[in-house]
C-alpha cells in the first residue's frame, strides 16, 4: 500500500509537472538577444561608432528592459566586407541565437547577409541600408527597415533640383549597390539633361582622389554636380571640390556626404564653401518631435557632438524592437506576434509617426536640409522645406507580400 501511494503521489506530481509545462508559453527566454552588425574598424567606422553610440543611448533610455526581460545587444564589426558581414550574421544566428539581427550600414553587406538571417527565422532590421532588392522582389516578412529605400532621397534630391531651374547634371556616385541606387533615383526625377556620371570604387581601397572626375565635370559644362559619397569619401570630395574653385561656378547637391559626420571635420579646416550647401534627408537635428528632442539633446550633452541620421535610425531600431517585444508581453515564440507589432509602426520615432508599406519599407516626409551654423557657433542642417510627404518607394510594386 505504502509503495502504490507513493507511485500514485510521483504519478500526480509527474502530471502536474507536465501540465504546467504545457501550459507555459513557448518561450522561456530571460532575455531579448539583439546582434547588431555594422563597420567598428577602417575609416568607416566613423559611421558604425554613430550608430553604436546611439543604439547604447537608446538602450540607456529604456533601462535595459523590454515587457520586463533585460536586454543584451552583440556588437559584431563587418570590416566593411560583404563576405565578413555574412561571417558575423551567421555567428550572431548559430552561436549566439540572437532574437533580432539589425544595424547594416552597406547595402553590399546587408544583400550578403539577409539569407543567413531570414532563413533562420529571425527578424533583419536594417537600420541603414535600403537596397532595392530587398524593397521589391526579395522583400520578406520578416525583414523591416528604419530607414528608407535608397532611390528616395536622390530622388527627393531631383524634385528639388527641377524646382530651382537647374537644367543639367553631372553624377558622382560610389560603384556598388547603394551607390547605383543613389544615381538612378536623382536620374528618375530629375528632368534635365545628365552631362555624365563617373561610378568610381568602392571598398577598403575606395577612391579617394577625385581630381580627374571634377575636371571632367568642369569641362562638360553642367550647372550642377549631384554626388553620394558617404563617411571618409564624401570629406575627401569636398576638399578637393573646394581646391578646385568649383564651389564658386558649379553648385553641388548632395546626398549622405554633408551631415553631422562631416561638418565637424570641414568646420575644423575652415572650409566655409560648405555652409549653404543643400541636401535631402528624411530627419534633421531640428526636426521639432518630443522623441528627437530628447535624442538629440542626450547624444549632444554624452558625446559633445550632433548624431547622424546613421544614429537617428539607429536609436529607432532599438525603441521598434522594443515596440514588438512588448506588444506579446515579452513571448519571443509569437513571430506573428510581433510581425503585426512591427507593421504598425506603433513607436516613439525621431522623426514623428510614420507607416510601413507592404515591403516593410517606411511612408515617410523627406526634407531639404541646409548646413549652417547654431546658436553655439557648432555647423549643422536645418530643414527648410518639405520635398515630399508620406513618401513611398518606387519597388514596393514589386513586392509581393
């Protein structure tokens, strides 16, 4: 009697023990696991340490937690290499099974990754690079961006160039993915005639000595020069563009060249040619939202400098993650879940609210931005004008989701 009682307790136990199992949710994660790719070696990693430098911000600013489970991010540095970028998407997935993959400066990198990281069932969230693949016809449930697609601001770029009368163009622009989409989109709007387009290299040897380009450019007799020359590249251009007096008879336009990692720079030189310049952008330090305010200012009084919008899309990652976790209480198995979470949009973003298209791609305002000076003498952009609202990208139409 005594032995079939305590089989019969063990029995009850035993049932008890799996019924709670079964009845517990899925995920037993303590934590949300975030890796987060971008460039922390060569000299583009003025770029990848904005954006770290923000995605630490931001997870100073939710106190390390989302629905109640820490946090831990994995920092991996692509070396500005497609191949070593999938190396360390594919470290991130297998070794360290992270919930989450996001950062990805280069479009390279990120179209050299995206398997690794969808296939494996995770959520890719790119908080730089906006490849038109991936907007159309490789786009991906599972895939997002906080960003936008790169045809949009080249594109926004041509509208305003058709506005103020100009009526030829000489392109400049890095040869690989980003770069090729930089081009086509200010191609696409701008209704002028194109005098040429240079398509120089790119990579950890990336040309870095335009002198026979500009001299082409001179000589074409355009009335501006459009150029996209991101990070170390785009401060070379300047000061060679400025060397060659071209700042007093050819207006340059830019995208991703003058921006708040650049400024310090031509600011320290004394290159005021660059004051006034113009540029298309969907934020700006200025842009009057309670989430950007409270960015800026944090970034400004931690690193004693303006963020990008490398690190403005970079802290809305981290606060869009957070969004979905906590939209399905921290249960980390409900993909659905947190894909409907993630559709909506439902965030404090730095730029204001915004929506998803159907490739997962923001609708978004793009503004034409100016570089000037602030109060305390520091060179930055300010918007003056709205190119265009609730913009959406021209591939979406090839997405089939």
């Amino acid at each position: 009697m005594h032995v079939k009682l305590r089989g019969f307790v063990s029995l009850g136990i035993g049932a008890i023990v799996a019924a709670a199992l079964l009845a517990a949710p899925a995920s037993a994660a303590d934590k949300v696991k975030i890796g987060f790719v971008t460039t922390l070696t060569t000299p583009a990693a003025v770029i990848g340490n904005d954006m770290k430098d923000a995605f630490d911000l931001a997870y100073e600013h939710i106190g390390g937690k989302m629905a109640g489970l820490d946090v831990e991010i994995i920092y991996e540095d692509d070396g500005f290499k497609p191949e070593i970028g999938k190396q360390k998407t594919d470290k991130l997935v297998k070794q360290d099974d992270v919930d989450f993959l996001t950062g990805y400066i280069w479009s390279h990198v990120l179209l050299a990754s995206r398997k690794s990281a969808l296939d494996a069932g995770k959520f890719l969230i790119s908080a730089n690079a906006g490849p038109s693949q991936l907007a159309g016809e490789l786009c991906h449930k599972n895939f997002f961006s906080t960003s936008w697609q790169n045809d949009q601001t080249p594109m926004a770029l041509g509208e305003v160039l058709n506005q103020r009368g100009v009526k030829s163009l000489y392109i400049m622009s890095p040869n690989y993915a980003a770069g090729k989409n930089m081009a086509a989109g200010v191609e696409r709007t701008f209704k002028g005639e194109i005098k040429g387009k240079d398509m120089t290299k790119w990579g950890k040897d990336a040309q870095l000595d335009f002198s026979a380009e500009l001299a082409k450019a001179k000589a074409s007799g355009t009335d501006a020069i459009f150029v996209f020359y991101p990070g170390k590249a785009g401060g070379a251009f300047i000061k060679q563009y400025m060397q060659a007096g071209l700042n007093e008879s050819i207006p340059l336009y830019t995208v991703y060249t003058v921006d708040a990692l650049s400024l310090p720079k031509f600011q320290k030189a004394e290159m005021k040619g660059v004051l006034g310049s113009l540029a298309t952008q969907f934020w700006s330090p200025d842009l009057d939202t309670p989430q950007n305010k409270k960015f800026v200012s944090a970034f400004l009084a931690k690193h004693g400098r303006y963020p990008s919008f490398y690190a403005a899309q970079s802290y809305d990652a981290l606060f869009f993650i957070k969004s979905a976790v906590e939209a399905v209480g921290g249960d980390l198995s409900n993909m659905d879940g947190m894909r409907a979470a993630m559709e909506k949009a439902d965030y404090p973003s730095v730029r204001g609210p915004y929506t998803y298209g159907n490739n997962h791609f923001p609708i978004q305002n793009f503004y034409l931005r100016e570089a000037t000076t602030d109060s305390e003498g520091r060179w930055t952009t300010k918007i003056i004008d709205t190119v265009y609202t609730n913009h959406q990208d021209v591939y979406a139409k090839d997405c089939k989701l």
